[in-house]
C-alpha cells in the first residue's frame, strides 16, 4: 500500500494532468462526429466507360457519415464543405481521446483520495 505522500503526490500529479487536458480541450475551435468519405459512382447511361474502367467512374464526390437520432445518415457535401469537416472530425476524435484521459485520472485520483481517506 502506497504511503500517505504517494497519494497526495499522486493527486497533484493528476490535477496537473487533467488541468493540461482541460487546456487542451478549450483550444478545440471546430469538431464534428462522423466520417468523411470519397466516394466515385457508376451513372448507369449507356455505352458510359464508367460501367467498364473503374478509373473513369463520375467523381469524386464527399459524403459525410454520422449518428443523428440512433440512425447512421449520409450527406453529400460540396470539396468546400468537406476541407473543412476533415479538421472538425479529427478534432472530435481528439476531444474523445482527450475525455477518455481524464476519466482515468478522474479514476486515479478518487481511489487515492479513497486510500487516503481510510487511514
């Protein structure tokens, strides 16, 4: 069992750790859930070479994916729209990764307060 200066280093450690996600959450200006997809399409016409050469399949065009409701939806977005929804997503999944580091710290610090505490 650590000593009682463990658990108080332990604690400010912690607060120290937190306080840099919590910083690094607040300089997030965009974020968005969801994925952005290429994607390039066959039209169907007649004699069109995109039915035969995958190369020359119509496109490319953007489509974002994501939960709304319970339901997964696709959207098609303009090249525009899509340069600035790849920042947006990357960021979400940072935020994401980020809350998932200070749920362990938040976990860390309150079994070490406990530990403490019964001493």
């Amino acid at each position: 069992m650590p000593a009682v200066s463990d658990d108080v280093l332990l604690l400010r450690r912690a607060r120290g750790r937190i306080a840099r996600i919590r910083a690094a959450i607040t300089a997030v200006d965009t974020l968005c859930s969801g994925t952005l997809l290429r994607r390039t399409k066959v039209c169907g016409k007649a004699g069109c070479r995109c039915a035969q050469d995958p190369a020359a399949r119509h496109g490319p065009y953007w489509e974002w994916g994501h939960m709304k409701g319970g339901k997964l939806v696709h959207r098609m977005v303009s090249p525009r729209q899509a340069a600035l929804f790849r920042p947006a997503i990357a960021n979400y999944r940072g935020v994401m990764r980020l809350l998932r580091r200070w749920e362990a710290e938040t976990e860390r610090m309150i079994e070490a307060e406990a530990r403490r505490r019964l001493r």
